[in-house]
C-alpha cells in the first residue's frame, strides 16, 4: 500500500505543477493581451482567447480578474515575446516560445536547458522553416459531420479538420485567417473548448524509443521553465 500511495501521491503532485504551469502561462498571455488592447474582450480577440483557455485548464474565474486587474495597473511587468530556436539530440528541431521581463535571464537558461539537455542553441532562422504558424481550435463534437463542416468553414481560411482522442473536432487555419475563423465559430455557436496559435512541423524525425526520450528529457526542462509559453519540435 505504501508504494502505491507514493506512485498517487507523485502523479498528483505531477498534476499540480503542470496546472500552475498552465496558469502562470495563461496569466502571461493575460498581460500581454490587456497590454495590448484594453481589458474589454468584446474588443479584444486574443483577450477572449484567453478566457477560452483559462476555462479549458480550470483556472478559476478569480484569478482571471486578478491576472487582468494586474495587467491594467501602472507598476506590472511588460512581458516581450521573443522565439528561440535550436537542436535536440539527434537532429530535432525545437522552436521555443517565451513571455519575459528579463530577456538576458531567459536567453542563459534557454542556452543552459538545450546544452544540459545535450542539444544546442541556434541562431534566429535556423530551424523556424520547419515549422507553419497556424491558428487551432478544438470545439465540442455535438454529432457534427466533418465533411459538412469543412464546406462550411472553407470560406474562413480552413486547412484541416479532425478529431482528437477525445472526439472533439480539431479545426487548423492559416496565421492570417485565424480572427476570421474564430468569428465564424462564434457567429455559429459553436462550443470552442480552446483557440490558439501553435506551429506544425513541415517535417518530422522518427526515432527509436530511447532515442525520443532523449529529446523529450529536454523539452520537459525547457517547458518547466518560468519563462517558457510554449515548446514545439518535429520528433514524429
């Protein structure tokens, strides 16, 4: 009974950090949208893509009034998007996306995360072609027909639509077209569970079992790190 109490206890404790790494990161991007364009998501797109996400993740609506109460007052930090690029073991690609108030903090530990991780620091533009921005949404599967709905949606910018392991439908846009399609869900009531800008890779890399876990070791010390938003790679 002992060692299955700390198997639950460590996974529980597993669910926490991911949870207030989430918040931390939605709290960012809070910051950054009220920075931006006001506290009103009537008029503020990215700031209503925030509130999807907060809802997604189970933040409490508390802490979205705090986080946006922050963003409004005179003495909060300004966070600046910056994107770094690099190598993970074995020749991946990994693009990593940050929101920081101290850029010469974020770039040393970005560079010690990819030297520890045995991987290596690129320069601007060194794998960023492996990746297309898109926008992507997932919207509750209420018995729609995916067929219908891409005839539907082709007009707003669709490239691809899908479903997860859970049944909802993925639906991915161009960068461009992502307000429009966002507006024609919402126009349509649909149910949009998240909205996000994510990059796909052009190209992928298969490989084996101990291999991948390599990569993987250092894209978990990279996203466990205060000042990364996002992380993506092309391991297949």
């Amino acid at each position: 009974m002992g060692r299955i109490f700390e198997v639950r206890k460590s996974a529980m404790f597993a669910r926490w950090d991911k949870m207030a790494k989430n918040f931390t990161r939605i709290g960012k991007e809070i910051a950054i949208a009220v920075k931006a364009a006001g506290p009103d998501p009537d008029n503020n797109p990215a700031l209503r893509r925030c509130y999807l996400n907060a809802k997604a993740c189970n933040m409490p609506k508390d802490r979205v009034e705090a986080a946006i109460k922050r963003a409004m007052g005179k003495d909060t930090s300004t966070y600046e998007e910056i994107t770094y690029e690099g190598y993970a073991p074995h020749g991946v690609a990994v693009l990593v996306e940050t929101a920081t108030d101290n850029s010469t903090r974020t770039v040393a530990n970005v560079r010690m995360h990819f030297t520890k991780g045995q991987g290596a620091l690129g320069t601007s533009g060194s794998v960023a072609f492996t990746f297309t921005r898109m926008g992507e949404f997932k919207i509750k599967n209420t018995g729609l027909n995916t067929d219908d709905l891409e005839l539907e949606l082709i007009d707003y910018g669709l490239e691809e639509i899908g479903e997860d392991s859970e049944g909802n439908i993925i639906i991915r846009t161009t960068f461009t077209e992502f307000g429009h399609m966002a507006k024609a869900l919402e126009e349509r009531g649909f149910e949009v569970i998240t909205a996000e800008l994510t990059r796909i890779p052009t190209t992928t890399v298969e490989l084996g079992e101990e291999e991948s876990n390599d990569v993987l070791k250092l894209v978990d010390r990279l996203e466990q790190d205060e000042d990364v938003q996002k992380v993506y790679y092309n391991l297949k």
